[in-house]
C-alpha cells in the first residue's frame, strides 16, 4: 500500500512537469516560428552621387591595344547526354 501512494504521487509528478515543460515548449515555438518581422526602415540618401564618365578612354592605346577572343555572340553548345545513365564512350 505504501508503494501505491508513492509510485500514484511520482506518477503525477512526472505528468506535471511533462505538461510544464509541452507548455514551455509551445511559447518558445510559438514566438520563434510566428512571430510577426520587424520593421527596418533604412536611412535616406542625404547626397548625390555624381559620375564622372571619361570617353577618352575609348581612344586609349591601353584599350584600342586589346584583342577579341572568341566569337560574339557566344553559341551555346550541347548541353549534357541523351542518355544520362549511359555510360562516357571513349
């Protein structure tokens, strides 16, 4: 009889805390998964930023002095195998 009122109040125990601790997990999911984001609201553009574009640079022996390899526009060529379970043929 001693031992039914023992194991009656550890079972209960046990059951309390496991409620309490369903309860604190459900709080924690809940605010980590469906939480509503936060606002950023991001500083405004105080000044303009000007380019300066130097067309000289077209005229530039640096630049007339460079070379074209390959063709343009570029071709795609085949892509992969027919037969993707096919194996390599040498």
């Amino acid at each position: 009889m001693i031992f039914s009122e023992i194991s009656k109040k550890r079972i209960s125990l046990i059951l309390i805390c496991i409620i309490i601790l369903i309860i604190v997990g459900f709080l924690f999911t809940k605010e980590l998964f469906f939480a509503k984001p936060s606002k950023v609201v991001l500083p405004e553009a105080k000044r303009e930023i000007k380019v300066d574009f130097q067309k000289d640079l077209f005229q530039s022996p640096e630049f007339t002095g460079l070379k074209q390899y390959g063709r343009i526009p570029v071709k795609e060529g085949k892509r992969g195998k027919d037969n993707p379970f096919k194996p390599f043929e040498e």
